[in-house]
C-alpha cells in the first residue's frame, strides 16, 4: 500500500509478515519501482494478480506453495498497489517487460510464471517475448487478449451471461477517472460481492487492503491504462507463435460455464501445450475460494 | 469533466413550467398506482411528448410553446424519470407504453399524437404496437425500438466502431450505479453533453443543472437504468409487434458518422407501412434542442 493507504489498513510489511516466512520488497529497474513480496526456497514461483486487487489475492496459496520447496514471490504489477506507474501505457508485452526486470534483477534464470486475470494475460505475455525465462506457465481465468473479446456485447442476452462492465467504463478516456473516485470499499464490495459464491471468503481486512490500493492516487487511471491497452494486446498477440511452455489453465464455472470454455479454445490457439481444469464451487476469485484445490492443481502441474 | 464554471441551482419544474409562458403549468396524475409528472399547456388535440435518458420533459423546452397554438402539448416524465415514480419494476416499454396509455385516457382523451425522443421513442413505439386505437400518429426521434442490432454494440469496440455506448453496459449492473453516481451526476451529464452536443452551448450549464439533480439519487439512477436492464425482455417483445399502420415520422441525427439514420432508413419502413425518414445530419443526437426550428417545422407538417 502507498502511504496515503486507510489508516486501519496494515502495512504490506504486516500482510507478508502475517503468512508466516514472507517479506515485502521493492525493486527499482529503469526508474520503474515493483512492490514485491517473497519467501520461502527453491526454484522460483511468480504470481501475478488482476484487477480489482493486488498480491494479497494470492494470501491463501502462497505458504502452502513456499512449503513444498519453492520460492514464492507474488509482484504488484505496474500501477497497481505500491508498484510505480508506467509512462508509455500498459499493454501486456510492457508489463511483462518489467516482470522479466524483476525476475534477472533477482538473480533467477528460470521462473514459473502463474497469472490471474489480467495477471494471467501478463504472464502469457511474458512466456511469449521471453521464452527462455519460463519454465511453467499457469493461466488463471484469462489466456492472453486476442480477438475473441470483441465478440461480446454490451447487453448481455442473459442473466447468467459474462458482463463484465468494468472493460466499458474504463476504456472510455478519462471516464473511469471520474466515476471511481472517493472512498472504494464500496465498490470493491459489489464487484466482489457480485462474482463471490461466498462472500465471506475475502474477509473485511482484505477488502479493506484492496479499496485501499485502489484509492491510492493514480490507481484507477492505471487500473484504466490496463484496459486501455486491450486493442494493443490483441494485435500483438498476432506477432507470436504458439508458447512451447507446458501450461495448466485454471478457470471458475463463471458465465455459465463460458470462462471455462473459453480459456479451454484460446489454449489451444495460443499454446502448444496446454490444458485446463475447471475449479468448482467458486466464481472468479478461486485462489481466494478454493485455495487447497488450487495448491493441489498447481503443484500436480509444476511437479 | 472539463466543466469548471460553477453550477447554477436548477430552478423547480413548477417555475421552469411557468417560464415556457403560455400557462404551461406542472401537473400529476397517478396510473396504475405510478404518479406521473407532466408539464402542460395550449388546449385541444393531444400531442403528447415523451422524453429520454439522461433528460426529462425539460429537454422540449423549445419546441412546447411553438406546437401549443391550436393543440394541448404534454410532456411527461417518464416512470423512473424526474419527479414521476421510480417503481421497482415495469421498465420494459411494453409496461411503459401501457402505463402511457393509461395517462391519455386518464387525461381525458381517446387518442393523442405522440413523439418520443432516446427512451422516449422506444416507449412511443412500443404503445403504437400494443395500444394502437390510442395512438393517431407517432414520430420518433432518434432512436428506435431495441432491437437485435442492440447486441452488434460490443463491450471492446473495435476502432472502427463510430459510438461506443459503454452506459449500456454500466447501466446494467444494480445496486453499483446507484453509490457511484449518487450526487455526482453532473460528471455524468457533462460527460454526455460534451460528448454528444457538436455545438456544447446547446444545452447550458442550466439545463444540465436541471438534469443533473433529476439523475442524483439512487432511485432515479435506478429508474433510469431499470429502461436499459429491460432491453433483453423489449427485444423479445418486438418479435410479437405488428407492422403500424399509423402514419409514423422518424427523424434522425448524423449520430455515429450516421448509423442511426442509416439503421432507421433500413429499418422503419419495415416495421411501419406508412414511415418517413428525415435526416438532420449536421445535429447530434439532442436536435430537439439543438435544432428545435427544424423539429418544429417537421411536427407541424406530420401533425397537422
């Protein structure tokens, strides 16, 4: 969190500290600065999370995958939480460009890269551009942008059907900048509360760590630029091959099942190798519903 | 957004109703258990005037004394709309229309001339289709009936796409509108009138006032989004329509580098056996105030 974070909301330093063997850090790589939080041993595992949260969506995975021998660090991306905002916009390869940073600047040669969300879109991304620092790669919910977004519509036909609303309102120029301002628990509320199965399963705290990032000066206007930025993700996309890498899909039953069924095509356009597991009992937010099922998946995959 | 002058107070619709001249008046009248506000004025046939989001009656302030001469011009806030009721539900236009069709009869009249304008025109439409032995002509503005075409409206535009509605998405969440709105509004309202208006000073930082206070609450940005919440149910609805047989206006902006004329040019005269287009391609989408001589002119000749 940024200083100006609510003042009842802990420190990222308490947050790390509060899963046991995990400390917060900051990272600065061509004036760009990363919050980061790491801990345990072992070859390095990289979460990256999505909007609207930060790393402490990975709260409930992370001591359970540093146990089983790895490194876990879980990054803030660019302009998200504590981490610096980036100048040039914030499509997936610039993202992923900084991930790369961070993984050299800390000395790794191989990485496994996990992503949520736009988290998962960034970690396609930088299996695609730097093939040769990634071992495994787990996508959860999204595979990377491509043309496929532009097929849904602005009405859903039904009420089970995907909405996801956000991408309107934060693509219009300095809409979302407008709208979303003043204190964003509220928000984070419904947005939440709306893919939540149980709503309980992020707790008051964690909600108060996410509105608080989220209202932290310049977080909507770069929460914006991630979405901004899709057009471009979508054409870049068309520039890479196939990622070689060995990749696990995770995704929610969301949609009546459409999320499911759509990371299920895209890995097979965009990856040579992959496959996918569908996480029951949860919406969305699945490592923060269905930690020990994730744990279980995943370390099954990098095993 | 780019507004930084301060905001007028908006004065109340009594004193608004009043400055039309005229004995324009502000009036109630409750149909089917919904309290409906209109404003009022001029004596004789009915012409009945139905506004759209994010505006209310006030946006006919300029046309109402002109078209009062040898008629009684109505306009009326909407349900969900102004100071009219914000029910729960009853947003589809086939409930509207039949609450509209209610008010005519409950002014005392067996059938009335009607125009609407956005939201308005698609209500207007829908009581043609379903009540049509009330309705003598119609002439709608801008907008047509939701129809299938609504879901070619895609939530990542592609570049090429000349409108990119994103309210139609936004106003579908409930209950998130309602905090993130609430007494903010004029945001909202700068940001459509800036967008839309080719010529910004069409609509004064009054009228925006006046719209603003009308969209601030959390019922009235629930009214309001409970008309786009319905489309899925109105697209259903109009597969059930027959052709009208009325004599039926359509006038359309240059909206979306003409979209919306070309849409209504393909598609009204298969859904009304008498229809004609007319194009204002140098207005936007708010040519009742922009262009009010033009809309005058038109409703005179259709109305006669």
């Amino acid at each position: 969190m940024s200083e100006s974070a609510h003042h009842l909301t802990p420190s990222d330093q308490d947050l790390a500290a509060s899963l046991g063997a995990f400390t917060s850090r900051l990272a600065v790589h061509r004036h760009v600065r990363l919050r980061y939080v790491i801990g345990g041993e072992g070859p390095l595992l990289v979460l990256l999370p999505s909007w609207p949260e930060t790393w402490w969506t990975f709260r409930k995975v992370m001591p359970a995958l540093a146990a089983a021998r790895r490194t876990v660090l879980a990054v803030d991306l660019p302009g998200m939480g504590a981490s610096d905002p980036l100048r040039g916009g914030y499509d997936r390869k610039a993202m992923a460009a900084r991930i790369r940073d961070l993984v050299v600047g800390l000395g790794y040669r191989k990485a496994d890269v996990a992503g949520h969300g736009i988290g998962a879109q960034v970690a396609f991304s930088l299996a695609a551009n730097s093939g040769d620092l990634v071992d495994r790669v787990v996508l959860m919910e999204s595979a990377h942008p491509d043309e496929e977004l532009y097929t849904l519509p602005l009405v859903p036909r039904r009420e089970v059907d995907l909405h996801p609303w956000w991408v309107a309102l934060h693509w219009v120029p300095d809409l979302a900048e407008t709208v979303l301002r003043g204190p964003m628990r509220p928000f984070v509320d419904l947005v939440l509360d709306a893919e939540l199965v149980d709503p309980t399963n992020v707790a008051d705290l964690d909600r108060e760590v996410y509105a608080a990032a989220l209202q932290s000066p310049g977080a909507v206007s770069a929460a914006a630029g991630w979405f901004r930025s899709l057009a471009t993700d979508i054409r870049d996309l068309e520039g890479y091959d196939q990622i070689p890498h060995p990749t696990l899909g995770l995704a929610s039953w969301a949609g009546d099942g459409t999320v499911s069924r759509r990371l299920k095509s895209a890995l097979a356009r965009q990856t040579r190798d992959g496959s996918v597991v569908t996480i029951p009992d949860s919406g969305h937010f699945f490592p923060e519903e269905r930690p020990r099922l994730v744990v279980a998946e995943m370390l099954n995959f990098l095993e | 957004m780019t507004t930084t002058m301060e905001r007028p107070t908006a004065p109340s619709d009594e004193e608004r109703a009043a400055s039309l001249g005229d004995g324009f008046e502000s009036a109630f009248e409750t149909v089917d258990g919904v309290r409906l506000h209109y404003v009022s004025g001029g004596s004789g046939p009915l012409l009945l005037l139905l506004p759209g989001w994010p505006q209310t009656w006030w946006e006919f302030r300029r046309i109402m004394p002109a078209l009062a001469g040898s008629r009684r011009v109505v306009a009326l806030d909407l349900p969900g709309m102004g100071a009219s009721d914000k029910p729960e539900g009853g947003y589809d236009k086939k409930s509207m229309a039949r609450v509209v069709a209610g008010f005519i009869e409950q002014l005392g009249y067996e059938r009335a001339d009607v125009a609407g304008h956005d939201v308005g025109s698609q209500v207007a439409f829908a009581l043609a289709a379903t009540h049509p032995e009330r309705v003598e002509r119609v002439a709608l503005l801008d907008i047509l009936h939701p129809d299938e075409s609504n879901y070619e409206f895609r939530m990542l535009p592609h570049k090429d796409m000349p409108l990119f509605p994103w309210w139609f998405a936004f106003n579908q969440v409930q209950g998130l509108p309602e905090r993130l709105i609430e007494g903010r509004a004029h945001h909202l309202i700068d940001w459509v009138f800036d967008t839309f208006l080719p010529d910004p000073e069409a609509v004064s930082p009054l009228d925006r006032a006046v719209y603003a206070d009308a969209y601030d609450s959390p019922d009235a940005i629930r009214g309001g989004n409970g008309w786009y919440q319905a489309f899925p149910q109105d697209i259903e609805d109009l597969a059930d329509y027959d052709r009208l047989t009325m004599p039926v206006l359509g006038m359309v902006s240059g909206l979306a580098d003409g979209m919306f004329a070309a849409h209504m040019q393909q598609t009204l005269p298969q859904q009304a056996a008498d229809a004609r287009v007319v194009v204002i391609p140098e207005a936007g989408h708010y040519f009742v105030e922009e262009a009010p001589d033009e809309v005058i002119e038109e409703f005179r000749r259709f109305f006669a």
